[in-house]
C-alpha cells in the first residue's frame, strides 16, 4: 500500500486525536528514514527525541530480539533481570538512588506528582499537596499531568480538572517566590522546554529554583522526558545547572524505541513510596528494559551526549547565518541538539517543504521550528539538513 492508501485507511479505522501529515513510514536506519512510497527522507524529528541512537541502531535490535526469545514478561510479581540492570545504570549514572518504571513520560510525571505527594503528607504535613508548574510547561495528558501542563489549550474540555496545581512564569525566579502559598509541596518545571517552544531554563533560575525549594522545604522535580538522556548535551539536563533535584522523570528516549518511562527520585523521598502505593502491570518489562539496558550503554559507550554537544554547536552556528539573511528568523535557542528557531510566521509552510524535499522536522506551537535528530547525526548530515532547511526558507 502507499501513502495514499494508508491514509485513507487510516482515517477510517483509527481515531482522529493527531493533525497527521499524509505518509506513512515504514523503515528506518540511522537518521534516514522511509515512507510507503519509498521516499527517502533525513530525520530530523527522531521520534520526538525517542531515536536518539537512530532508527534501528543494531545492539538495540539485537537486545530486543534476544529478550523475546528469552521472556517477554512476566510481572513485578518477581524479580525482572534487566529492570534491575536498568535501575542500577540509571542510579550509577544520576544523583537518584532508586528507579519506578512505567511506560510512557506522562505515567512518569503522574508517579512523580504521587510521590511528591505522598512524601509530603508524610514529612511536610496533611495541608501540603500544591505543586507549581511553569507556564508554556508540557507534562503530559493524564488528567493529572495535563492539569500540571501549564498551557490551557490542553485543559479545554476536560474541566473538572484536579485540584492542587498553580502555574508560573518560566525563568521568573520573583514571581516563583510569590507563587509559594500554605500547601505548596512542590516545583515541577523542565529544565529545557520542549513543546512549550524549546526554551532552556537560565543558569540563575534553576539554581534559584533549588535554593527555594531548600528554603521553603520543597520538592524539587525535574520532567526530563524530553531533554533527558543525552539530548541536552550532557546525559541529563539539570547537570548543566549544577545542581541536584529530588526527583526526576524520564520516557522518549530511555528505551531506544521501546516504550518506557521512569521515575527516579532520592532515597528519602522514594520511600515515601511503599508495597501498595504504586504500580504498573508493564512497567519495567523484559522486554523494553533490555531495549532500555542497551540504549544507555550505547549512549555512554559512544559518548552521545558529548557528540550532542558538539554537534549542537555546528548546528547552531549553522542557524546563526541563515539568520542573517532571513530577517523573519526572531531567535535561535536550545541545549545540545533540542533546538528552535522562533519566526515571525507560521512555520507550518516550512515544515511542508522540508518534507517534501525530504527532510522531516517539526514544530513546537505555531512559530517555532524544532530540531532533535539523533544524537549521534553527523556534521555532513546537518549540512544536507540545512541545505534543505535554507531551500524551504528561501521559498
Ligand atoms: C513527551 C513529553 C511528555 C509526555 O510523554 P508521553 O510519553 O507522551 O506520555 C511529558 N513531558 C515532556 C517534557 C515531554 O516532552
């Protein structure tokens, strides 16, 4: 079947949630990937930052191929092999003592706000159960985490919302101050925003964010679902702050593919959490775990966040003198390689001609292009990626 044909097929049997582009994609390796009509295209989407090793990457297959043979599941009933490996690389590699697994990022930030509830019933007092958010923040679409996203075009139509969330403005350390209130047990925020239009976090806020929290006996929670695992440049984002969160969420990347999410947090907090609170049937299953064990180690042996780094800083470089000659190009920003380029128009045009002359990238709201190819893209795909980009702009 082509495209064509799989759309069709698709708008008739599949519910209509996502403003989906008119192709299917069918094969990937590397950073290429392939639509039904054989079209070739540059990745520059990645899953959105879910292949940052790339389509495919072989030790992940294998891993994966090996573990279905072997169980694919079999419940935290027991005892799960890799899940165990997985907790204690992403332990051995974080300033967390101990990893909860669940699937997805939103399953992530819905047992972090549990736990930070729980930990503060228990330790703060039964009257603490706020927790502030950030403005033009995304965390998910549980009812929980879509009430903690800090944009209101995702609470329409799904009011009553729950209660014990208050928002605040991203990098506004003042206005965070006046934001704590009688019940405050927490502050969730993405240390780079990602949906919200790729916006890092200042040096001075979130180190600003962690000293409140310390003065005010708060909770300090990291959503890194996004910036996570390599994609800022460093393994995780907060480590460019110099500090240390209390707890901290990831999802996308961690299972090179697979769905996983985790919820890893500081000894004395995760044991707020006790047999009973908490589970998922599939979270920390065989099979995405072993996905998960041999994504970190690919990520750590080739060193991915440091090649994040690097070619972030190309790339950006790179954007830096398109900018110079296309004025309608408002501002470049991001960490490593999660990266936006604000415009003065609606990009949507943009994204459509890349596509069509094979590039794939996206959006993060209206005006924002948004970058996250796979960590380990190369400087001579980033300058095909531009060339591209540059065509589409020009048009
Ligand atoms: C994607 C994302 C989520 C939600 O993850 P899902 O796996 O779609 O539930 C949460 N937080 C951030 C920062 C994200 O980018």
């Amino acid at each position: 079947m082509n495209n064509q044909e799989w759309t069709q097929e698709g708008q008739k049997y599949v519910m209509n949630t996502y403003g989906r582009l008119p192709l299917a994609i069918v094969r990937g390796k590397g950073a290429v990937v392939w639509d039904a009509d054989g079209k070739e295209y540059l990745d520059f989407v990645a899953g959105i930052a879910v292949n940052n090793l790339g389509h495919c990457h072989p030790k992940v297959v294998q891993a994966v191929k090996d573990q279905a043979e072997t169980l694919l599941h079999c419940s935290n009933l027991y005892w799960i092999e890799p899940q165990i490996k997985l907790a204690k690389m992403l332990v051995n590699n974080s300033c967390f003592d101990k990893v909860f697994f669940c699937n997805s990022g939103g399953e992530a930030n819905e047992g972090a706000i549990k736990l930070a509830r729980k930990y503060a019933k228990k330790h703060m007092g039964t009257d603490k159960y706020e927790i502030i958010t950030m403005k033009q923040s995304f965390h998910g679409r549980t009812l929980a985490t879509l009430t903690a996203t800090g944009q209101e075009k995702y609470h329409q139509g799904y009011e009553p919302l729950p209660a014990g969330f208050s928002y605040s403005p991203f990098n506004d350390l003042e206005a965070l101050k006046k934001n704590i209130g009688p019940h405050t047990c927490a502050v969730l925020l993405e240390p780079v925003q990602g949906e919200g239009g790729v916006v890092p976090g200042q040096d001075d806020f979130i180190k600003g964010v962690r000293k409140l929290c310390d003065e005010n006996k708060l909770l300090f929670i990291v959503d890194e679902v996004q910036c996570g695992l390599g994609r800022s440049g460093k393994l995780f984002a907060y480590e460019h702050y110099d500090i240390e969160p209390d707890i901290m969420t990831l999802a996308k990347a961690l299972g090179g593919g697979a769905p996983i999410g985790a919820l890893l947090a500081k000894e004395e907090v995760a044991g707020a959490f006790q047999p009973g609170d908490h589970a998922a049937t599939f979270g920390g299953n065989p099979l995405v775990t072993a996905a998960g064990v041999a994504t970190l180690t690919v990520m750590l042996e080739e060193d991915l966040a440091q090649n994040a780094h690097m070619a972030g800083e190309y790339f950006i470089c790179k954007l830096e003198a398109l900018k110079k000659k296309y004025p309608f190009i408002k501002e470049i920003r991001g960490k490593g390689l999660m990266i936006g380029v604000e415009c003065e128009k609606e990009v949507a045009g943009i994204i459509n001609d890349c596509l069509a002359k094979g590039l794939l990238i996206l959006s993060a709201g209206p005006k924002v292009l948004r970058f996250l190819p796979p960590l380990n893209i190369t400087f001579s795909q980033i300058d095909q990626a531009m060339e591209i980009l540059e065509s589409a702009l020009a048009n």
